[in-house]
C-alpha cells in the first residue's frame, strides 16, 4: 500500500489527508484559523499561524492513521491561491501580516492602473484582470506602507510568496525559495505565453525582483521535509493552488471538461489544454498546471457567495440553526413563489464585475415565508454559476457536457438538481468530495512513480449520483428571466 500525505492549506482552517492509491482516506486532521478585518475591506491572517496549524495537522494524521513519516512516500500541497507573506530571509519571521485573497486594500491602486489603460496589457500577459484579488497589488502596498520594508527588499533580505511558498520554506527549514506555477499564474506577475516573471510588469509595479521566488512546475520534486522536521524525510512532489487542484482530483485531464467547487464562493473551471484561451466575457484565464512536461490551461469564473449565503441564512436572519436545516426548509415549497435572491453582499464577481451592485430580496408577498427565502437563496448559488457557464460558453467553441461538482453544498440534492435543471447539463457528482486534497495528493502520487500516468488517477474517481436534466425549456426560460431581472435591480 502506498500512502500519500495532502497539506490542504485553505482560508478557513488548515488539514492534513493521507490517501492510499485508490483515493481511500486514512486519516484527516483540521484545524482552524483566524481571520482578522482591522479595517473595512482588509483581510488578514497571521503566517505564523498558518504554519504551525499547518505542520500540526501534518503530526496528527500521521499519528491517527497509524503510520511512521517513513510509511508516507510522498507529500502533495494545495492552497488557498492569491494571498501573500513577506517574510525576512535571514531569520524566516513575517515581516507582516499575511493579506489575503479576499482583501481589497489594493483598490486604489488598481484604479491607478485603469486610469492608465493598462487593462489590455495586463490581461494579454497574464490572463487576468485589473483586480486587488491577485497578489500584486497585496505586494505592491505592502512594500510602500510597512516601515522599512522596502529598503529591507532592495537589500535583498525580503522573501515574498504565496502560500505555498511560505510553506515549503518552513518545510524546508529555509533551503526552497519558490512557487508553484499554478499559484504564480494568480499574482498578476507571471507571464502566461512563458511561465516566467515579466520583467515589463515588475519594472512597471517597482518591485525588487530578488524578493521573487522561482517558479518551479506543479509536479517537480521540490526537496524532502527538513531533517527532524517529522520523525523521516519526506518528498514533496506535487502543489497546485486550490481550485486547479479540484480541478486535477476531479480528473478534468481532457479539453473541454469541467468543474465546480461549492464552497464559501463557487469556483467553475474548464480545461482549454495547450490552448491559452482568452475571455471576450470577463473571465479569467489561468494556468491549470505544468505536469509530465505538458502545460494546461483554464477559463476560470469565480462567484463569491455561495457556501456564505446560508451562512447569511443562519447568522443574519436566524431563519434556521445549522447549515444544514437549509435543503430541509426549503424542500418544504415545491418553488419559491416568485421570491429571487440575489447575493450581492460583497458586489458581484464573473461575469458581472461590479464592487458596487448590492444584495436584493424581491418578489415577495404577504404569503411569503422562511421556506420561500430558504428555496431562492439555494436557487440563487445556481443562477450565479449559470451565469459563468453562459460566458464560458460564448467564449469556447465545444459546449460542456457534464459538470462535476464538489465542495460542501454539493451534497445538497435539491440544489444540484435545480443547478443541472438551469444549466440543461447533467450534474456528476463524485463518491470522494475531498477534489481539493486528492488533487495535490495524485500529482505527488504522479510524480513518485506511484501511478505511471493520468489515466491511472482517472480510474479513481467514482460517481455518487449524476443529476440529469428534468425542467422544460419554457419553465428554465421564465426562471433565468426572473434572475436577470433582479440582477438589472441590484447591479450599480
């Protein structure tokens, strides 16, 4: 039996998941991390945490599953993408705060660069768009506000990263500066076409180039586990930034395919291949990952509430006690009587871009009641990934054929069921819902001989339940017209 140990580092906490081959879990260990909003629109974590959380977890499953280090024949990471640390080379202390994917303090400065018409450029190098998501703009002012920083930079002690680089170094105990070309595809500094830092981009943002890690491909062996770090040095052979890593769990290997995560926001991505594809529909373009020599590409939408809706449900209306009442209460109505949520909360990602749009409730009457808010604001986690299918679609030549899903609401049967009836797909969702970990853990699996090829990975990936189709053309029609309608009410 092989085993394969997953660091799944995410927003909310950081596990650890030891896999044999066939994708069978052996042990999980999670633990939780704090976020800190000191202002309004700031995000931030301590680094320092999320290491120790991370390396915890690490022991613990090692421990629970009981195995030695020595048993584990690999290490494979995923991460959350886009959020970024600084720390001292010397010593490897933060030198602050980590700010996360979801902070917007960068705002001004991104306005800065439309002002300047720089959109264009950016997207055709990097694939993204002008957006304080991406680490640039995180970097970029935590350079010009940290005291010293930038003096700190230009003497070339300062080391920045994502967290993937910030974890390899500690795993490392300091020897590996670098990160993942997945993850570097998600700073808004790397060069789609070459996979290399653009020096045009660096020049332009003034950024010390040696506090840049080398980009390194998702299945390289990076180095083995520090010694005395956990009882045997292990390989570390595989890393993918979160979403790309669903994306490879969910062995979406063939252009064309398709995956949505279902988590606090909702994350589709489809696989274009070789083939840089870039969106006329405000899409992202990203790099899937770099394995067995071959590059992949991917359309990207990202929503941002999903998962976070019934968290409104639960902690802002009191309408129900725990997450999972939801598909109870709203299986209670066989629809919601005209009531559409729309969940604007933090603005509206792809494919509407608007910061400003806000959230809407309407359509009610004296005979709505909590059923009929429970039932839109499930419908509503739909609409929205239907609305970054219809762009994906207008933007690629072949239409999907199926969709799989994972993440927490995927489990919830009506909302698939609603998602393929709007999406007039069928919805496959798979027996094993940890994508995100199985991913990194089968591209570490692929790089130390564990499997010899992605075909083999493929045969791992087993189906739960597929979700078919079942609403008529004029139903779907008057839903989505109902959607678009509010949409136009809560857009700014």
């Amino acid at each position: 039996m092989s085993y394969l140990l997953a660091l799944d580092q995410g927003t909310t906490s950081s596990r650890a998941i030891i896999f044999d081959e066939h994708g069978t879990v052996h042990a999980t260990a999670q633990r939780e991390i704090q976020i800190q909003t000191p202002h309004s629109g700031w995000v931030e974590q301590d680094a320092q945490e999320i290491w120790t959380t991370q390396i915890a977890v690490v022991q613990q499953a090692i421990a629970s599953a009981r195995l030695m280090a020595k048993d584990i024949k690999a290490i494979g990471l995923t991460n959350q993408r886009e959020t970024t640390v600084v720390w001292d080379k010397r010593t490897g202390h933060p030198l602050a705060p980590a700010i996360v994917w979801q902070d917007r303090r960068a705002t001004e400065w991104c306005n800065q660069l439309l002002e300047r018409h720089l959109e264009d450029k950016i997207q055709n190098t990097t694939g993204l768009r002008i957006d304080p998501y991406f680490s640039a703009g995180k970097l970029v002012w935590l350079l010009d506000h940290v005291d010293g920083l930038r003096t700190l930079a230009e003497q070339g002690h300062v080391a920045f990263g994502t967290i993937d680089s910030w974890l390899i170094w500690n795993l490392t105990q300091g020897s590996e500066h670098m990160i993942e070309m997945s993850n570097a595809s998600r700073t808004m500094l790397m060069n789609l076409k070459t996979q290399q830092w653009d020096d045009e981009l660096i020049e332009l943002f003034n950024i010390p180039k040696s506090v840049l890690p080398k980009i390194v491909a998702s299945d390289s062996y990076i180095a083995s586990t520090a010694q005395g770090l956990l009882g045997a040095e292990i390989p570390i052979t595989g890393i993918l930034g979160d979403q790309q890593s669903a994306l490879f769990g969910q062995s979406c290997f063939e252009v064309g395919t398709a995956k949505n995560t279902y988590g606090t926001g909702c994350f589709m991505l489809f696989n274009t291949g070789s083939h840089i594809q870039k969106s006329q529909n405000k899409l992202l373009t990203t790099l899937a990952w770099q394995c067995q020599g071959q590059t992949s590409y991917a359309l990207e939408g990202s929503v941002f509430m999903a998962g976070a809706i019934v968290q409104w449900l639960r902690d802002g209306l009191g309408i129900i006690k725990n997450s999972n009442e939801v598909e109870r209460l709203a299986c209670k109505v066989q629809d919601t009587d005209g009531v559409v949520l729309v969940p604007a909360f933090t603005g509206l990602g792809a494919p509407h871009w608007d910061s400003d749009a806000r959230a809407l409730l309407c359509g009610m009457s004296r005979g709505t009641h909590k059923a009929h808010i429970a039932r839109a604001a499930l419908e509503a986690i739909a609409f929205q990934v239907s609305d970054v299918l219809t762009a994906m679609q207008s933007d690629i030549a072949q239409p999907l054929k199926e969709l799989r899903v994972d993440g927490g609401a995927s489990q919830n049967d009506m909302l698939m069921q609603f998602q393929a009836d709007i999406l007039n797909v069928p919805v496959l969702r798979p027996k094993l819902l940890e994508s995100t970990a199985w991913g990194a853990a089968a591209i570490a699996g692929l790089k130390c001989g564990v499997f010899n090829n992605l075909s083999e990975i493929s045969e791992s990936w087993q189906l739960d339940k597929v979700f078919e189709p079942r609403m008529s053309e004029d139903e779907r029609q008057t839903h989505l017209f109902k959607w678009n309608d509010a949409l136009r009410r809560a857009k700014s």
